[in-house]
C-alpha cells in the first residue's frame, strides 16, 4: 500500500497539465496576449484575454523538439526562457513587470507647446508557415498634431533583414503571397479605446474596465497606481472564432488581431497618445488566391518603446520631412549599433531564437 502511495504520488509530480496560466508576479493578474517564441522565432502559442495558453496548441508546433527552449514575452515585462518540458509540468507562470525609464525631455514649457514629439526603438517581424522571413528594428519619432486627428513619423536608424532562401523557394510557386506582416509601427493620434466601435461595449471596475464584443471578453482597460501606469489590451477576432475577408483575387482569414497599449498615466480616463510609453500589434492569419487553394499561414508582431518624450512648437519643426508609408523597409541605415542600447532603457530582447536567426537564415539588406 505503502508503494503504491509513492507512486501515485510521483506520477502526479510528473503530470503535464493542458494549460498553463501566465500572471503577474506581484499580484496574480492574468497577463494577457504573452507570446511564447519556439525554435528559430517560430510562434509557438499565446496566452488568451483570461492569460491561459493551450499546450496543445504549442504541442503542435513543437513536432520532435522536446528540449527545445522556449522565451515567454510581454510588452509590459521582462522576457522569461524555460524549457519546454519542464512548462508541461507547470500549472502558472509568474512573469516579473518591467521596469520603465523614460526621460522626459521639455525643451518648450507644456503649456506652451504645438506638438508632441514621441521617439523610442521599435522592432517587427513576419514568420509565414512557422520560419522567419522578414525583420527589422530601428529609431523613430512620431509627430502628434494638436488634435491629435493626424500623426506623422521619421526613421532615424534602421535595420531590415530578410529569408532570401525562403524567399526564393516561395518564388517557385505559382501564386506568391505578397502581404508583408512586418512594418514600421503604425501610431495614430488616438488610443485602442478611443479607435473601437460601437460593437464594443466598456463595463467599468475599480481600476479596470473589461472591453466586451457580442457579450464575450475580448480585452481591458487596466490602471496600477503603484507604478503610476495604465494599459489597453484587446484582440478584435473573438475567441475561437475568425473574420473573414477578399481583395484582388486574395482571401484573409485572420485568428488574431491583438492589440495593446501602456501608458505613463494612472487614471484611466484621462489616457491618451501624448502619454503612451509601449505599444504591440499581433496579427495571425491564412492567406490564399483564387488560383492557388494552398493557403500559407502569416503572423506578425510590432512594438514601438518611447525613448524620449518632447514637447515643441511649430517653430522647431519647421524643416523636417516626415513620412507616412508604414511599409517594410527594404533597406538598412544607421550610423551607431542602437539595438545595444536597448538595456539601459530596459527594453527586452526580441528572444535568443530570433537574434540568433540576425546574419544567418535572415540576411540584411
């Protein structure tokens, strides 16, 4: 009887769960939208609005790479590697929140400045059919108009990579998929909040509001007094399910839109753009053409960090070209190796697979 309890006891201590539940080390707070990036940059699985991530779903991707290691990330914390095994014997993982340094430069009194000026680092990437394609990272700044009805941006540095082996055997094929999930963040003068539609619904809770599509969570408005900081989470395609669309002989069926926003400010009702301090935008879906039924699988993911905060008058910008195609670069300029500096601002590393991948299956351009 005696041994049969240790081995009951043993084959528990083993067991793999079906889920795990990522939070926050601090208060238990489901983390929501976490990505956790497998061999090579490869998307392994997400964790949902409730901060649950499906082993199932990264069983899937895994195949035959048992030992591989897995980076667990999260715009609002510090990037966490643990080995896919020992995840399957865990029921929650406590990610610890990231520490922000932003310092605020105001070379014109607030009370008199025309425009906010945002500059900080970005990244973006494009994975198509679980392998890495395309990459790139650099400096920006955002000009916000006063009525924040229109924001314009130039790069300052800039690096773009791409999979030219992949590349080329795509070429091969007979219909070639021309949507390029990596880009240069796309920052409008409004917030997630402001930009949702009427089929939104917003039920307020003490320092939370819960974002509400068809009587389903799809995302919240969130305020930590402590840190002085609130955030906007929302994935616009609701659980399970998908939204379809055509154009040009192409059809999208995405899974994903996730969407989220962290701001410098407590009070969830006075956020807007001119105190944002993070963004992240990830989209998942599978692309086809009428003349080709295959589909290929897309997923993206761009993030944007404030750097630098400035308040200046049309004076002071007068003279400087802006621009306004979001699009992929398909170049490289920089006169320093900024993606050095990023520690000092404490913003994570993309994860080890993907940087490994920099200069070898991703090539620069």
């Amino acid at each position: 009887m005696k041994n049969a309890i240790i081995l009951l006891l043993l084959s528990v201590s083993v067991s793999t769960y079906a889920q795990v539940k990522i939070v926050d080390a601090k208060t238990d707070e489901p983390v929501a939208f976490a990505h956790l990036v497998i061999d090579k940059g490869k998307f392994g699985a997400g964790s949902d609005v409730n901060g649950v991530v499906s082993l199932a779903e990264l069983s899937d991707k895994m195949q035959n790479a048992v030992d591989t290691m897995i980076t667990i990330r999260h715009l609002g914390y510090e990037n966490f590697e643990i080995g896919y095994q020992t995840l399957k014997q865990l029921s929650i993982i406590q990610l610890t929140e990231r520490d922000v340094i932003l310092p605020e430069v105001e070379v014109t009194p607030v009370k008199q400045y025309d425009y906010v000026v945002l500059k900080g680092f970005y990244r973006s990437y494009h994975v198509e059919d679980n392998v890495l394609k395309y990459y790139t990272d650099g400096i920006v700044e955002y000009c916000i108009s006063p009525n924040k009805s229109k924001m314009q941006f130039r790069l300052l540095e800039q690096r773009s990579f791409r999979n030219q082996d992949l590349i080329d055997k795509l070429k091969q094929k007979s219909i070639v998929v021309v949507e390029i999930m990596a880009k240069i963040p796309r920052i409008d003068g409004k917030t997630i909040q402001q930009e949702l539609g009427k089929e939104y619904i917003f039920q307020p809770h003490e320092n939370r509001i819960d974002i509400l599509k068809k009587n389903q969570k799809v995302g919240f408005v969130q305020s930590d007094l402590n840190s002085d900081a609130a955030s906007i989470s929302v994935n616009t395609i609701l659980p399970n399910q998908e939204e379809k669309f055509s154009i040009f002989g192409y059809t999208a069926r995405m899974q994903k839109y996730e969407r989220m926003e962290q701001f410098s400010i407590s009070d969830i009702n006075q956020i807007d753009v001119p105190h944002l301090e993070s963004y992240m935008e990830h989209t998942r879906m599978y692309f086809s053409h009428k003349k080709d039924p295959a589909e290929a699988l897309l997923e993206g993911t761009t993030e944007f960090y404030v750097t630098e905060r400035q308040y200046l008058t049309k004076k002071e910008l007068k003279g400087i070209k802006w621009k306004s195609d979001y699009s992929f670069p398909k170049s490289s300029s920089f006169s320093y190796e900024y993606w050095k500096d990023l520690e000092q601002y404490h913003i994570p590393a993309s994860s080890s697979q993907i940087e490994n991948e920099l200069g070898k299956s991703l090539i620069p351009y």
